[in-house]
C-alpha cells in the first residue's frame, strides 16, 4: 500500500491529520494543474485558492471511495474535479455528489433491476465496487451528461422536464440521455480494465 493509499484510508477511518496531510501533499500540484486546465475566463473565477481547497475537501468526502495507483493519479484526478467544479455553471453536481454517497447500492439502468440482498460478504463487496466504479464515472463525463443521467436516474424527472432544462426537445433528451448513459457503461467498463489515466488524459476539459 503507498503513501498517499494510506493516507487515504486513515482519514476515512476518522484521522483528520491524514487529512492535513493529503492536503499538504497535493493542493500545490493540484492548483497548478488546475490552472492549466482552465482557460483565461474560467481562471478568473478562481478568486481565492479556498475554491480549490473546498472543491477537493468536498470529493474526498462525498466522492466515491477508490484505491488510487499512486499519487500522481490521485492529483490528476482531483485537478479534474476542480476544474468541473469551476466549469459547471452551479453547485448542482456537489449537492447530486452528496445525495450519491448515502446510498447504499445506487439503482440505475445500466443492469436493471438489482439483484436482493442476501447479506452474503462477497455480494456486499461487488455491490460497493460497482457503486465505486459507477460514481467514480461520472465525475469523468461532461456536464451535460452528468445533468442527463442525474436527472433521470437519481432524480426520477420525466425527459420534458429534463429537456425544458437543457433546451431540448422532449425526444431530443431522451436520445441524449440514451448516449449518456452508453458513455457512462464504456467509462466503467474502462475504469475496471485500471484505465482512469488514458481517461483522463482523453477527458480533461480545456
């Protein structure tokens, strides 16, 4: 296990000095990645790195538990977050993050229905993997797929309301969705063959 793994692991175990410390390791890197990502007008909107140091805290914390391969993955990653944070034109996605991280299987339509609970550990396990992998992929797809699938998925919204929202035509975010939630299966599916940096690097917003 790597430093910053076990890092990772203490402070979801309660050590808030794990925390401090990840922080300590990674904000500087981060803030300049996420400066290079970012083109004159949305680095603007970077008026204080408080907006980084938040935007990170609020992943760690509500965003999907993951193992990363080492540190330099795990600043890639969070650069990512950031940016989006920055990009998205409201908080919306951190509230829908948030609303993610207490479920306890998230229901979708990428393999129906799920299958009953049996208690079984090596069932428990896949399920909490999947719900992983599942959220992890979202934050790798662009707004407006994240707003299609919220909407639809975890949100129950009819695709009138959905495409009022997006200014689309009812049938129009319905097709929308429908390529969402393929690019959402492909990302999974990559993110399970350990491919989050050639993700990254196909994803980075600029």
């Amino acid at each position: 296990m790597n430093e910053t793994t076990q890092l990772l692991e203490r402070w979801r175990d309660g050590d808030e000095s794990a925390l401090q410390a990840i922080l300590t390791t990674h904000l500087p890197f981060i803030r300049q990645r996420v400066r290079e990502l970012l083109g004159p007008a949305l680095r603007a909107r970077l008026t204080s790195d408080d907006v980084v140091q938040d935007a990170v805290v609020d992943f760690l914390r509500n965003g999907p538990r993951f193992v990363p391969e080492n540190g330099r993955q795990l600043q890639r990653l969070l650069g990512r977050i950031v940016a989006n944070t920055v990009c998205d034109r409201s908080n919306w996605f951190r509230a829908a993050r948030r609303s993610m991280a207490n479920e306890t299987w998230l229901k979708s339509s990428l393999d129906g229905p799920s299958p009953p609970d049996t208690g079984d550990p090596a069932e428990l396990a896949h399920r909490a993997e999947m719900a992983a992998r599942l959220r992890l992929a979202m934050e790798l797809l662009d707004e407006r797929d994240r707003q299609l699938i919220v909407g639809r998925e975890w949100e129950r919204r009819a695709f009138a309301d959905i495409g009022a929202e997006l200014e689309l035509r009812e049938e129009a975010a319905r097709a929308a969705w429908r390529r969402a939630m393929e690019r959402l299966r492909h990302t999974m599916a990559r993110l399970r063959q350990g491919e989050l940096d050639a993700l990254l690097d196909e994803t980075e917003p600029g």
